[in-house]
C-alpha cells in the first residue's frame, strides 16, 4: 500500500511538472510518469503477493511477470497522454481515459495473477471480479482528475500532493485486495511454474530494487527542480524515510522468511532422523529377537534355562543394546499341562515358582526364563502374559494389551508390539511406561503356513521388554537436540495414549513451539505418532545475521537519506533564495545605476573599463559595448597612461576626489569631477569612480573670475582718476 502511495505522489508531482512545459520536456516527464505510475502498481501487486501464504511453496512464471510489466504502463501512458491535451480535455475524454486505463490495472494484475501456474488452476469470482475491475477505473478516474484539475484545490502545493498521492494509493491497493478477495485457491493446489521461474525470495528483491531506483530518480528529478520550496523539505525527508523503511522492512522480512525456510527445513530433517533413528533401533532389536527365535526353532531338544542365560549373556544387552529390559522366553502352557509344567520348573532349583495371577484359564504364558536374572527381572518370574484382559494391570492403557500382541504374533508368525502398558517392576520412583515386543516360536519341525496350523504348532513367545525412557535415551540424546519429542500409541494424539515425553513441563504448560510436526511410524505392525516439537534452544539458531544487518543498515542508510533530502532541499531552497534575493538586489542595483545622472565607472587597477551606466556613455558620446572594450586611458585627455596608473596606484591610500579633463567620441575635450572610491570583489582589485560633466560650472566659475577681475579693474580706475 504504502509503495502504491508513495509511487502515486511521484506521479501526480510527474503529471503537474508536465501541465506547466511544453515540447520535448512535457514528453519526458509524461514517460517518466509513465514508468513511474506503472511500476508502482506492479511493485504494489507482487509485494501483495508476497504477503500469500499457501501450505504449498509458490514460484511465478518468468516471462508472465515481466510480462505483466507492459499493461500497467500502457494505462498509466493513456492517462498522461489525455493530460497532455490541456484544454482540448472534456469530461467524455476523461471518462473515456478512465475507463481504459482501469482496464489496463486490472489486466496488470489478472496477468500477474497467471504468472503464479498452480493445477489445479486458480478460480475466480466473477462477481467480485468485476468489483474489482469498477474499483479500477472509478480509480483511474479519480487519478486523472487529480492529475488535470488538482492544482485547484486551495491547499499548499506540497500537501495537495500528498493528500491526492493517499487518496490514489488507497484506490489501487484496494483494488488488488478486493480482487484476492474474489481468488480461490482449490484444495490441494500445486504450483507448476517451469523452469524459466522466479521464487518467492527473488521477487522480493526484484520489486524491492526496482522500486528503489524508480523512486530514487523520481525524488532525484523532484529535488532538483527549482520549484522546490524550503517548508517542501520535511514532507519529502518524510516520504523517503517511508519508502526507505518499506524497502528495509520488506528486505529484513525476506530475509526472516528465509531463514525460517531455511530452519524449517532443518528442522524436517531433523525429524526425519529422529523417526528413522527410531525405526532403525527397533529394526535391530527385532533382529536381536529372531536371534534368540533361531535358538529355540532349530533345537530338537528343549533350550535349557542355562543355555538360554549363557546366549542372552553373549549378547551384552546392556552394553550393545541399550533399551531392552530383558528378554522372557514364555512358552504355552495349556491348563491340563500346569502343574506338570510348574514342577518341572520347581525342580531347576526354583521351589517358589509359580504361574500367576491365581486361577484357572484355558491357557497360560507364564515368565519362564527372563534375563538378565536379577532383582528387577525376578518381579515378573511366573507372571502369566495372557492374563491381562480379565487381570488388568495398572497403569495399562486398555485391558488384554500383552495378551493381544502375543495372539497377533501367534497367527502372523511375525514380531508383534503391544500397546501403552505400565511394566510389572516399575516403583513410584523413576515412573515410566513401557510396551512388549513378542515373537512367536513353534514346535520343531512343525508346520505354520496358516493361522490354523501356527496356533495348533505355537510353542511359546520370545518377548523383549521395553521403558520408554530408556529406550529413547539409547536412541538419541533429546536433552542436546534442541527438541521435545513426544510419542504416542496409535494415530491420535492425546494425554491418554502419550507412551514418552522428553519434557513433560512444556507439555503440561502447553507452550507453543515455532516448529511442530507429527509423523506416523509402524513398529511391528503397531501404529506410533512421533509429535517432534521446536525448543528455544533450537529456534534460536535460526540465522539472524543476515537479517539483523538489513535491518540495522537499512534503518540507518534511511535515517542518513531522509536526513541528506531535508538538508539538500533545504540548502538549495535556501541558495535558491538567496540566489533570487541576490538577483533582484543586483537588478536594483543596476537599475539605480543607470537611473543615476552621475557617470559610473568600474574599472581594475589598469584601467580596464568593466562597467559603465548610460549616463557615461551619454556623456562620452559612446555605446556600452565600446567603452566596455576601452581603456580609461583613451578618455583622459590630461595624463598620460602612466600618470594615470599612478593616480590609479595611489587611490589605494586614499579616495580622493578630483578634476581631470575627458575625452567625447568626437574629440571634444571637457571638465570631469571624479569620486573614486576603491574595492575588492571576490579577490580582485577594482576601483568604483563616480564622474560628473563640470563643464558649466567651470564656465560659471570663469565667468565669476572674469566678472572680478573687471571689478577689479574699474575700481584701480576709479581709484586712479581720484
């Protein structure tokens, strides 16, 4: 907006400029017009477009965007050119100008909008469209009667100006955003831009440098004219500073929102690591468990309770596999088989084992062999696995959890996860939920190539424990990643189904994170959301240099600008003035030099004449022009040349007045009374003489003598005679 108000100020100034020449110079400033009002609403539309935001990266089509260029200016042409007929503009010209140039605006903007090739393609509302396109030309005409007849609003020219330039702004910018109002982007849009395109960040700084250099040499050309008064310097300081700090803000913004682009980017692919480290971890611990499957399905014989221990103790769990709690091996067990099986336990030197919790059930997965053996293991020796659908566990997110995964590894013959369980070893202290991963193993030799045959052949179920925090801890170090990374059972993201949490305290506070993104993974068949959220450690390093020096030089370099503006229209309004005080001084002067009856003369200290009045010049008989090429030496006719540089020498001591005798153009000699009076101009030496013609007092003066001495005379006779 503040582009469109600012390019309609230079343009209403162009169009003024233009009224007041003629000839070659009117033309140039309709072009400069021209260009000036052109680019002003082709910067003010992409920097509009600039502010779209989609959930798709956007390109403009090269050619499309330039192309665009050429209505704008056609219309803004139109316009100065209906200004140019002056007083052959009647009201169904300007009408008649309106309307195409509004056409012209709106073509500038719909050609704009092709640029931006999206599939499917953009739809418009028709209504709204041609709302947009009266917005235009009601504009259109407003402008072009601001441009003819504004200089007879009785304002102050420079406020006449500005007022038209924010009234012409509005018009524009509000037909662009009546016209988005009417543009729909349908859902799932793509932009399809060839390679011949221009991103986002690129357009910012072609319309920004652009703009910059249209609006530089408009305010150069305002500055320089001489029309520009003194109180004219704070009002043009302003608008600099205004489209100085646009430029800056539009230049720093582009830069942020290259460097989110740039952040955003990094933090996908952090993301990505994140889900894939977990994938991969997970993948390994299934191969760890058809390890020990391979153990069991390839024996005849029944794996002992000392062979199991000495494999899982070769696999350096704890070392090699952070993560895993322990492994069970659960073998079925049928009712009719529990006692038999319980014995056979007891007699491996364990006389308090037992399948629990109490009761009958058509079947039993009791915890036979768990390693590592140690104290927190020996908490779920016995424990029946397939219990937990009519026993259920606390802190278990929905009943028959384990039970379900141990059937779904049964029928599929594949490694199975269980959902959001509370582990039967966990204390109040260092709480944590967990999950089980079951593998199933069938009898040797048997059959398993349906369901049917793998549940009657199943012999039990390698199961791998699992804490969440543990296993996340092994995965990555959240604490040195500069992210929260929350994990969920399922596809929904709620408190209930949350299985870990890096942080619970923003969790709880609900704190907004810049960058949050949730990735669905499946870990043996079992749906988890992966919900990976920015910390400020992380927002932090965005790359802030970049913008941080466009803002800071920018705000500067426009603090110097407006501040060099006001000083230069200030200097040459006040020069300016001074100039014109000069000016109508020397012209007084002049006039009261050659209004004066006395002969004035200029001349250096060698007698060169430099200026003369016209009573001079009457007074020797010789034009301005010849007495300017003339020595004074020619018009004395009492010295010589070098008498009188002497005299000329000696009015440095002095400033006498004196009598000589001067010289007419028709050799006629006459008395001169001279006053001369040195002094210095610009270094130089001249000498001012002010010359009166005598030539009738000394007659009367020779009359007055002649008149004594006859006096005189009569009376030494009379004197005599007595």
């Amino acid at each position: 907006m503040l582009i469109a108000i600012i390019g309609s100020f230079a343009t209403l100034d162009h169009a003024q400029r233009m009224r007041e020449t003629s000839g070659r110079a009117a033309k140039l400033w309709m072009i400069a017009g021209s260009i000036t009002l052109g680019m002003s609403i082709w910067g003010m539309h992409f920097v509009g477009m600039l502010a779209l935001h989609l959930p798709v990266s956007l390109a403009y089509d090269l050619k499309l965007t330039l192309l665009s260029i050429l209505p704008a200016m056609a219309a803004a042409l139109l316009g100065f050119w209906v200004q140019c007929c002056k007083a052959r503009v009647t009201a169904g010209r300007l009408m008649g100008g309106g309307l195409l140039m509004g056409l012209g605006i709106s073509a500038m903007h719909y050609t704009g909008m092709a640029a931006l090739r999206m599939s499917p393609p953009v739809a418009y509302d028709p209504p709204v469209v041609m709302l947009s396109v009266a917005i235009a030309i009601v504009a259109s005409w407003g402008a072009l009667l601001l441009m003819h007849r504004g200089g007879r609003i009785r304002l102050p020219p420079m406020l006449r100006l500005t007022l038209g330039a924010i009234i012409m702004g509005l018009a524009i910018s509000g037909m662009h955003y009546t016209a988005m109002l009417g543009t729909h982007f349908q859902s799932g849009s793509i932009c399809t831009a060839d390679t011949l395109r221009v991103e986002p960040g690129t357009l910012a700084v072609l319309v920004s440098f652009g703009s910059m250099l249209l609006f530089g040499g408009s305010f150069f050309l305002i500055l320089f004219d001489r029309r520009v008064a003194r109180q004219d310097a704070r009002i043009l300081a302003g608008l600099v500073l205004a489209f100085s700090l646009t430029l800056t803000y539009q230049l720093w913004n582009n830069a942020q929102q290259s460097a989110v682009r740039i952040q955003q980017i990094e933090f996908d692919a952090h993301v990505h690591g994140i889900t894939d480290s977990i994938n991969k971890r997970m993948k390994t611990y299934e191969q760890v468990m058809r390890g020990v499957d391979g153990l069991f399905s390839n024996s005849p014989i029944p794996i002992s309770r000392e062979e199991f221990h000495e494999y899982i103790a070769r696999l350096w769990l704890k070392e090699d596999f952070p993560g895993i709690q322990g492994i069970r091996f659960v073998p079925l067990v049928p009712d009719a088989g529990k006692d038999r099986h319980v014995a056979a336990m007891r007699k491996e030197n364990l006389p308090a084992y037992k399948i629990w919790p109490e009761g009958r059930r058509d079947s039993y997965a009791p915890s036979a062999y768990v390693e590592p053996f140690d104290l927190r293991n020996l908490q779920v020796f016995g424990y029946d696995m397939l219990s937990d659908r009519d026993h259920v566990r606390p802190g278990d997110s929905a009943p028959g959890l384990r039970r379900s995964a141990l059937e779904r590894a049964r029928d599929s013959g594949e490694t199975a996860v269980s959902g959001k369980i509370r582990l039967l070893f966990e204390t109040r202290e260092d709480l944590q939920n967990g999950f089980v991963m079951a593998l199933p193993i069938y009898k040797y030799g048997a059959p398993r190539s349906s369901v049917a045959e793998r549940r009657a052949n199943l012999a039990g179920w390698i199961v791998s424990i699992f804490r969440m925090g543990d296993l996340m801890s092994g995965i990555f170090d959240v604490r040195d990643t500069g992210f929260d990374v929350n994990v969920f059972d399922g596809e929904t993201v709620a408190e209930e189904m949350l299985m870990y949490a890096s942080d619970r305290s923003n969790l709880a506070s609900g704190k907004g994170a810049r960058f949050q993104r949730s990735e669905p993974i499946e870990i043996a068949g079992r749906k988890w959301t992966v919900q990976v959220r920015s910390q400020p450690a992380f927002e932090e390093r965005v790359e802030q240099n970049q913008s941080r020096i466009i803002a800071a030089g920018g705000i500067a370099f426009s603090l110097l600008l407006a501040l060099l503006t006001w000083f230069l229209v200030s200097s040459r309004a006040s020069a300016l003035q001074a100039a014109a005080a000069l000016e109508r001084a020397s012209r007084k002067s002049e006039m009261l030099l050659h209004m004066a009856s006395d002969g004035i003369q200029i001349f250096d200290t060698d007698g060169n004449q430099l200026q003369v009045n016209d009573a001079f010049c009457r007074m020797h008989g010789y034009a301005e022009e010849e007495l300017l090429t003339m020595n004074l030496a020619q018009l004395n006719a009492q010295w010589s040349k070098e008498e009188l540089l002497e005299k000329i020498a000696a009015l440095q001591e002095s400033n006498p007045i004196f009598e000589t005798r001067h010289r007419r153009r028709d050799g006629s000699i006459f008395d001169v009374e001279v006053s001369a009076t040195r002094m210095e101009i610009n270094g130089e030496r001249l000498v001012f003489g002010a010359v009166r013609d005598i030539t009738e007092r000394k007659r009367a003066e020779e009359y007055l003598r002649e008149s004594e001495h006859r006096l005189r005379e009569a009376q030494r006779v009379a004197h005599i005679g007595d």
